[in-house]
C-alpha cells in the first residue's frame, strides 16, 4: 500500500510541475531537467515515470480534464440543490470551461498545448478527439434532459444543438483568453443557451 501511494505522489508531483511550467512558459519549457527541478527529484524518476514529452502532456491535459469535470460535477449538484433550470446549470458547467480566471486561463494554455501537439500526434489526436466527444455527448445529455422537463422543443436535433454548444464553448473559449470582456461572453452564451433552452421547466413544479 504505500508503496502504491508513493507511485501516486510522484506522479502527481511531475503532472503539477509540467502543469506549472507549460501554462507558464508553453510546452517547450517542460523538459526534463526543468520537470525534475520544479518537482523537486531526480531527471531519472521523472523519466521513469513519463519517457516522453508526450508522455507528460498527455498526463497534465488528463489533470486538467479531471479537474474541470469535477468542478462542472459540483455546478451541477449544485445548480439541482437550488432547483434551477437545466439552461442555467449549463451556464455555470459552461463557465468551467472558459478562462476567466488564473486557475482557468492556466487549464486552458494546456488544453491548448495539448490539442496543438495532437496535430501531429496520432496518439494525442485519438485522446483530443474522445474528450471533444465526451464533451458533446454531456451537452447532448444537458438537450435531452430540456425536452423532458420542457425546456427544449421536442423536435430539435439533439446532436446538432450539441454540436452548436461546443463550438460556441470551444469558441468562446479562445475569445475570453484573448481578452474579450466577461460580461459580453457571458451575454453571448447566454444567448446561445437561450435558442436552445427556449421553454421554461417543469422538472420542479409541485
């Protein structure tokens, strides 16, 4: 068992150093020796660990991927706690994936690091390309749950809406770390969530 936990420490010491240094200073500074420096341990257990840069970048794009999930998981109980529609709820899961903080605007330089690098990565495409899809199929859920409470009209395409959804995350994404002011993103998804969201819901009537 311990030896287990300390396998997990090591790793989480490496991912949170080329975190650091690619939302920093971008991916070429993540080498090795600048790793293990951050980490503080040896080059030879961070190449233990990770033998390749992609190794790495893979590892930190999972960190960052966990850790949105489980702040849109959060927005999500919460947003139900409080009985709020299902358009405001994706409003706030929306959020997460928009850098409008040092926290997010950090996650979003390694996302994109990461599907930079996929370009020419078949392995790292293959990843890039499943979380796209995860993310489609979270936002097609999100529709699907409007037509039950009566938020969504019953005929819309679920996977269009979906489609149109993530574009206008990944989009606004870039947009927000460009510089474009909070209130104005905030007015256009708002916005996009209102073309879809267009009835009100029932899902807590009494």
């Amino acid at each position: 068992m311990p030896r287990t936990a300390d396998h997990a420490q090591r790793r989480s010491q490496i991912i949170e150093a080329v975190c650091g240094l690619v939302a920093e200073e971008g991916l070429g500074a993540a080498t090795v020796a600048r790793v293990a420096a951050r980490a503080g341990i040896s080059v030879g257990l961070v190449q233990h660990y990770f033998p390749s840069k992609d190794d790495m970048l893979l590892h930190a794009f999972e960190y960052v991927s966990t850790a949105v999930a489980a702040r849109v998981a959060a927005a999500a109980e919460e947003g139900t706690r409080h009985e709020r529609s299902i358009a405001a709820v994706l409003a706030a899961a929306v959020a997460e994936h928009l850098p409008l903080d040092e926290r997010r605007r950090a996650e979003f330089r390694i996302t994109r690091t990461f599907a930079g690098r996929a370009l020419d990565s078949p392995r790292l495409a293959e990843v890039d390309t499943r979380s796209a899809a995860a993310l489609q199929a979270e936002l097609a859920r999100a529709v699907t749950n409007g037509k039950e409470c009566g938020e969504v009209v019953p005929d819309l395409d679920v996977h269009a809406a979906a489609l149109r959804l993530a574009s206008v995350t990944e989009g606004l994404a870039a947009a927000v770390y460009r510089g474009a002011p909070a209130d104005r993103v905030k007015s256009v998804l708002e916005a996009e969530l209102g073309a879809v969201f267009t009835g009100e819901c029932r899902q807590y009537s009494r």
